[in-house]
C-alpha cells in the first residue's frame, strides 16, 4: 500500500524528542527521514539510567520511539567537507527539521535566511525552547523547564499547598513535536503546489500556553472564578475529579454540564434522597450558597464504599463519562490499547521481547506503519552518500578525516 508522504525527502537535525517527533512522524507516514548526528550521536540514546532502563545502544526503547522508521548520517558538520555532504543532502530534500538553538544555526550558516535564498521551496521546521523573539529566545529548553514549569503545569496543576507534581520525560515535547509535524504538512503542501517553501516554528512554551488557553484565558475573570492551586475540594464543578475507591484506587469522572448530570449521577451513587436537591442542584444554586465543598464530601464518601470494580460496572451502566486511573504496567495491558494498535512488539537481536508504543493517528488505507528499529548512530551513512553521488573512495576518505563517523559497536566506548 503507497503511504501518503512517500517521495518526501526529510531532513532532520535535531536532538532530543520534540523535534524528532515529527520527523517519526513522517517518517511513519513514508517519507525518508535522514537524521544527521555528530559522532557521540543524540543525548536521546544515553538517556535510559533517567527512565529506569539499563543503557544499552541495541535495546534503547526511547531511541526507536522517537526515530524509529528513520535512516542515520554521523556527519562532522563542523568541518568544511562535512558541510558540503551535508548541502548536497538538502539539495535533494523537501523539508529540514531542526532543534538548534538559533545561534548555533547561525554559527553554522543554517539559518532561515541563509538557507531560503538557496533553497527556495524548503520547507524549514524548527522547534525552539520559548520560541522566535522576545528576550529569552536564545534559552535552552527542556519540556520540564519551558512547557511544565514555564507554561503553567506545575503552579497550577498540584493540589493546594502541595509540591509540585513529579514530571516524565516526553510528554510534553510529544504534544510539541506533532504541533510542529501540523505546520510541516501545510507548508508542504503549500511547496508542493506552488514551489514556495516556508518557516514553519513552534516552541515548548508556546505549545503549552495554547494547551492551557482555556485556562489562561478563564483567569482574566477574577473574583469570578478559583485562584490555582486550588484544594481539589473547592474545584468549580466537584464532578470533575479523581475519587477514592474502597480498594485505593482513583476514579476520574467528568461532567463538564453539572446540570445535565447531576440526578443521574446522585442516583448511581446511590443518593436517590438527593435527586433535585435545591441546594445542590441547578449548578447556580450549588455555587451561590457555595456549597461545592459538601458536594464533593457527598461523592467521595459514597465512592469509598465500593470497589473499582463496582463502581466501573455501576458508571457504566449510567453512562457516566469516567476512567480509572491507570498505571504504566496496566497500560501496557489495556485491551482498548491493543485494539486500537497503540503498541507494537519488538524482539530485540538479545532476544528481549518489548512493547513499543506507536504514534496516536491512523490511516484507513495506508493501515499500520512497519516499525523498523532506530538507527544506529552513523549506521546508513554510507549508503545515504553513495545514493547522492559519493563513491566508495571518496565515502573512505571522509571515514579517515573522521567526517564521517558509521557505526562500530561503541557500547564499552561510550558507556
Ligand atoms: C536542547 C538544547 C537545550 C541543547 O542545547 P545545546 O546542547 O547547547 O545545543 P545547541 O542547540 O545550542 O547547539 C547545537 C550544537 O551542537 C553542534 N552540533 C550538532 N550536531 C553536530 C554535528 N553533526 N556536527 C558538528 N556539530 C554539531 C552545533 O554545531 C552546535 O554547536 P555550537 O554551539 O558549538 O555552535 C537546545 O538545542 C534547545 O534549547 N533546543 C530547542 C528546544 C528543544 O528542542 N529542546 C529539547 C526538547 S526535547
């Protein structure tokens, strides 16, 4: 089955996740993807002991999450020879996708400017820490720093008077990654059908000031509604949170209109007395008498006596929009995941079986995407020359000038 972006030439001069989401994106979608690394490779493959997982090149599970599909160069782009591998790749290229910070882009003369000028329909992708201008645009960015702390999360999403909530690595730079990914496949279009090529940016910070916008925006309305953090007792709508269960778990329901919800929900918590319930019910009569906090009181202490299984069955059957909150490990289980091809298994060459986790879109027709493994660092570097015109004498040479770096077993070198 043809794939949408075959005969797309992608390449991608990026580290980390962000922006190398995208690029396995399209990559997924049947463009070649050609990442270009320096010798040491992306800090993205040394990254295991942080997660929990023994560092090892061969089973490096983050390493085919976010290149998986893609084909590898090691080019030392700071020598003149390399530089001139490196155009010669872009001469033949759709899109460029990259994380430097604009200062070393410009260091290197890769910039926007400099490069539009030579490649008029390049579509140029490039994701920043806390975007374009303003005074911080030459900052490094991490999802912890720019899009959690800077753009909200972690003042605002922790319970009153708590530390702030622990975050993972990924999650954020995921949601930036296929923002970006967004702006490429309208900027291609665009190259395709008219030669123009576009910048196309995003940043971390501005990805999770839109993620927050609902929010942001609300808190222009002061004295109207809460100040974040709040008690989660005292949240404007007491349906919409987590409850304790009998057995310790957490339930998440979700009412958005308490009005079209609330008799039904009394009900399925078995507090039929309080069906129509002046005081509770409208939402308006519950919030001007302020009495949010009892209501919250009511569910948790009827959600307390009955387990998670109970109560999956009882909301359910009420059709009460609600999830259980769910570990990693039970994640990797979920039956509605593998339904829906979230995972994907990979024997490893060590013989180790893992599930690997697959990008959320799927395509009627195209059907699910091959996964082939991440790239070794270097390890197409050969084959990627000889296809632009490189033969093997001159491929050899830029070997011995240390240009060219392709894979030889570095575990014990870099560990
Ligand atoms: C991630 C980040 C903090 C890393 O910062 P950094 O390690 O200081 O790297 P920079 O992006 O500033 O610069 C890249 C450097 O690597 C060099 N480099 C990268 N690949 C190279 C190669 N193949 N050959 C030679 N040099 C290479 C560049 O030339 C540049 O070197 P210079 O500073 O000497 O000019 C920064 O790139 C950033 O903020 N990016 C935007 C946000 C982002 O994507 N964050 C990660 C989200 S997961």
């Amino acid at each position: 089955m043809r794939k949408p972006l075959e005969g797309v030439k992608v390449i991608e001069l990026a580290t980390f996740i962000a922006a190398a989401t995208a690029g396995r994106f399209l990559a997924d979608l049947g463009a070649e993807v050609i990442k270009i690394e320096s010798p040491k490779g992306d800090p993205l493959r040394y990254t295991a002991p942080s997660e929990g997982r023994p560092l090892d090149m061969y089973e490096n599970t983050t390493w085919e999450l976010e290149n998986a599909n893609k084909t590898c160069i090691s080019l030392n782009l700071k020598d003149e020879k390399g530089k001139e591998a490196f155009f010669k790749l872009l001469d033949g290229a759709d899109i460029l996708i990259t994380n430097w910070r604009v200062q070393a882009l410009e260091r290197a003369g890769l910039d926007y400017d400099t490069l539009k000028e030579k490649y008029p329909s390049l579509v140029y992708a490039m994701c920043t820490g806390y975007g374009e201008f303003g005074p911080d645009k030459d900052l490094p960015g991490f999802d912890f720093t720019a899009y959690f702390a800077r753009g909200g999360y972690l003042e605002t999403l922790r319970q009153k008077d708590a530390r702030p909530m622990n975050v993972i690595p990924g999650l954020g730079d995921h949601n930036v990654g296929m923002n970006l990914a967004a702006g490429i496949l309208a900027a291609l279009y665009q190259a395709k059908t008219t030669g123009r090529g576009e910048k196309v940016t995003t940043s971390l910070f501005e990805s999770a000031i839109f993620n927050m916008g609902m929010m942001v925006q609300a808190a222009q309305y002061k004295g109207i509604g809460k100040t974040y953090p709040i008690d989660v007792r005292e949240a404007d709508n007491p349906f919409n949170t987590a409850w304790l269960t009998s057995d310790g778990r957490y339930i998440q329901t979700c009412m958005p209109d308490y009005n079209t919800y609330y008799n039904k929900f009394m009900a399925a918590i078995g507090r039929e007395d309080l069906v129509d319930n002046e005081n509770y019910f409208p939402v308006q009569n519950m919030q001007a008498k302020n009495l949010g906090t009892e209501v919250y009181d009511i569910v948790t202490e009827a959600m307390n006596k009955k387990t998670v299984l109970e109560w999956k069955e009882i909301l359910t059957d009420a059709d009460i929009p609600f999830s259980v909150a769910q570990s990693w490990e039970e994640i990797l289980e979920d039956e509605q995941a593998w339904a829906n091809n979230c995972f994907h298994k990979m024997t490893y060459d060590n013989g180790n079986e893992r599930t690997l986790v697959c990008l959320p879109v799927n395509f009627a027709e195209m059907g699910k995407p091959e996964y082939n493994r991440g790239p070794l660092i270097g390890e197409h570097g050969p084959e990627i020359l000889k296809s632009i015109g490189y033969s093997d004498e001159e491929i050899e040479e830029l070997i011995d000038r240390k240009v060219l770096y392709v894979w030889d077993d570095m575990d014990n070198k870099f560990k």
